[in-house]
C-alpha cells in the first residue's frame, strides 16, 4: 500500500522513553514498505528541549515528519481539555495540508482526535488501545469517583471507549486477555468485531546477551561495586505508580536475609534516596542498594550483571490489558523474572517460557516459596528465554502484525 499517508497520535511524548521504543520503531519499519507517516505528539516542556535533537536523529533515515505540541499536567482536567483541543485543532490542520489516508491513535485523548477525524473527513481509523485507559485512571488512583466531575469524565471515556470500537476500521490491543474481555462484551453488536493482539516490542539486537559491551560493563562493575560474587536482582524502570514497591522491597528484604551476596540493582531514573526510603521502610538496608540511571544503550549492559529481575504490578482488571515492556527486554537478555500473576499475558508467557517465577500473592509464604528455589542457584536456560521473548516480543514480529492491520484496512 504505497503511497498511503497516515497520521499517528500519541499522547506519550516522543521525547519520553515509550515513545522512542514502542511508536518510533513500529514507525520506521512501517515507513519502509511505502507509508508515509505524520506523528502528532504530547512531549513534556523539560524533555523536550533535551531530547528533540535526539529524537530528530531516530527518525531522520525514514519518511517520519513530527510534529510536537506541549503536554500539560495542571489544573487537572482543565489542562487535558485544552491539550485535546490543541490536539484536534493541530490534527485538522495537518489532514488539511496532507490528505491522510489513514489516523492510528493511541488511547485516551487521541482516540477522540482519531474518531473527530474520521467522523468529520471520512478517513479510516485504527484505535490502537494500548490498555482500558479510563479504568486506568480509576484503578491508579487518579480519578476519585466520589468526585461527581470525574464520575462524569469517567462514564464519559467509557463510552468512548466503545464508540471507538464501533467505529474503527480496526482495533489493536496488547494482550490475549483484553481481546476476550473486548469479544466478550455484550454491548457490542456484530461480535466478533476486528480486533489484532500485539504486545510491546523489544529491540532484540540492542537487548542481546552477545552483544554487551564487556569494556563499559568492567567499568560499571568498578564505579557499582559489583564483584562477581554478587547475587544481583535487578529492577527496570522508574519506581511507584503500578509497581508496587512496598512488596518489592519486602520481597528484596526476603532474600537479603536468606543470601547474603544478594545485592538489589535499580537501573532507575529515581535518585538513590527515594530508592533508599522505600527500602528503609522495610528494613532493608542501604548498602545492599545499588542505583544507576541509564541511556539506552545502557541498560543492556546493566541488566547482564542480573541473577534475576524483579517487577510486581498492581493486579487489577486494567492491568489485564497491559504488556509491560520491560518484560520483553528483561527476557530477550535471557534474564529469568520475579513477578505477579493478574498483569496481562505475563504470567502465561513466563510459564510457557520456563522464564521465571510467577507469584500469585504476596504473602511471606509466597515469597519463601520462591526464595528456596532461588537459594539452590539452580541455572535457568538463558537461550530459551531469548527464544521466548523473539516468539512473544520480537520487534519484527510486531512490525508483521501490524502490517497485516495496515493491509486489511486498505484492502
């Protein structure tokens, strides 16, 4: 389908690390079998001025323009009325000056940029879910609905939600579980409707065990304090939100009580003291933390000093639609997990992948569990589980399905 141009909407900044690992590379690899793509994105004022050149970079070699407006956080609901304003306003004048073919948005906000243009010009539209964005919001603890305004925002998405899948030429979610639950519904007329499982992505060249950069890692190990007897557990990713850290450090304090060469790395963009005062609080020490941002090329090389990698998500009803990313790139470094059952597809693609362990509460009973097992030191097969995560995860993988999308809604 040459020659089609396509509009992508994202609320995610470019500048942001989602957007540079789960919307830029599906982009450019898509951008090569001929479409020709305009992305419309959120970036926060700070990021934006430190990444731009960089993201300019990524998308320079492919036919990628972006276009980037200011995201605002405050007031509440205000600010977001007048980013999907902007939004909107921007994305009409872009359809103006480029005919598309085509609007793929995220969820949330974009989605009603989305379904306004295809409403208003006709053009196809793919509602790229992502995950039940109101519910989300709800369950994250960011809308109250005691507040009867929210309520009133809440019930408002919902409905949306559905429109969306009424009216979309296709609709694309991240997990198994969330397509039965959108084939599932009752309040949709003509089941089974369009619908394309697609998990996020990994980079399986930049998150290949065989391809860590051994000088950068040595100096790494010098500046931690790694020694090669150290029984590291890693952690991927900013700390709080869904990832419930109270029971990760708890978990962590665990097994620092029954191995003593446990160290607990946090390969974070959290500063060492909040990391510090949430193992504090359970009594895990600091000098058993060792925390280190990282750029991209990075993290692979910090990630290859793990035993094990760590991650528990809040186990709720939005979270069965949600494909944690860092589960891909963990599994590609052939890095066995500690994690929840109740998030998505994780738990089936650990036990399928014989990748990990998964728990199925957090009680001290389950962590022992675990831990005697971890004890033993008994060697997981790195190889499958890189296998594992080129079956589940593989960019390429990704890129196919979505071309198959793209190609049955031109068809």
């Amino acid at each position: 389908m040459a020659g089609k141009k396509i509009l992508f909407i994202s609320y995610d900044g470019m500048t942001d690390p989602l957007g540079q690992s789960q919307v830029i590379p599906y982009l450019s690899n898509l951008a090569k079998y001929g479409y020709t793509f305009v992305i419309l994105s959120c970036d926060k004022p700070e990021k934006f001025l430190v990444n731009k050149a960089y993201v300019e970079k990524l998308i320079a070699p492919v036919d990628i323009e972006w276009v980037s407006i200011p995201y605002h956080k405050n007031p509440p609901v205000l600010s977001s009325l007048y980013d999907l304003y902007i939004l909107k306003k921007t994305a009409k004048k872009l359809h103006v000056l480029h005919r598309f073919d085509m609007v793929h948005t995220r969820h949330g906000l974009p989605s009603l940029a989305g379904l306004y243009l295809k409403n208003k010009f006709g053009i196809k539209f793919l509602n790229d879910i992502r995950g039940f964005w109101a519910d989300e919001r709800v369950e994250g603890g960011i809308w109250n609905l005691k507040n009867p305004m929210l309520k009133k925002v809440y019930h408002f998405f919902k409905q949306h939600e559905k429109d969306c899948l009424l009216k979309a030429d296709y609709s694309v979610c991240l997990t198994n579980k969330a397509k039965e639950i959108i084939l599932g519904r009752t309040d949709i007329p003509k089941q089974p409707i369009p619908v394309a499982v697609i998990p996020c992505s990994a980079d399986m060249e930049l998150f290949n065990p065989g391809k860590v950069d051994a000088t950068l890692k040595a100096t790494f190990a010098i500046k931690l304090n790694i020694s090669d007897n150290d029984f590291i557990i890693s952690y991927l990713g900013s700390i709080g939100g869904w990832y419930l850290t109270d029971e990760m450090m708890r978990f962590c304090k665990a097994v620092s009580d029954r191995i003593p060469a446990a160290k607990f790395l946090f390969i974070s963009p959290n500063n060492y003291d909040a990391i510090a005062s949430a193992a504090a609080k359970c009594g895990l020490a600091a000098n058993k933390l060792i925390v280190q941002s990282a750029k991209r090329h990075e993290v692979p090389v910090l990630l290859s000093f793990s035993k094990y990698s760590i991650f528990f998500i809040k186990p709720c009803f939005s979270k069965l639609a949600s494909s944690p990313t860092k589960h891909g790139e963990i599994m590609a470094m052939g890095i066995p997990v500690i994690t929840n059952s109740g998030v998505g597809d994780v738990a089936e693609i650990v036990n399928s992948c014989h990748a990990g362990f998964v728990l199925s509460d957090f009680s001290p009973a389950a962590y022992n569990d675990i831990i005697n097992t971890v004890e033993k030191q008994i060697p997981f097969d790195q190889a499958a589980i890189r296998d594992g995560a080129k079956k589940f995860y593989a960019l390429d993988a990704a890129v196919a399905r979505y071309k198959k999308v793209y190609d049955i809604i031109f068809s």
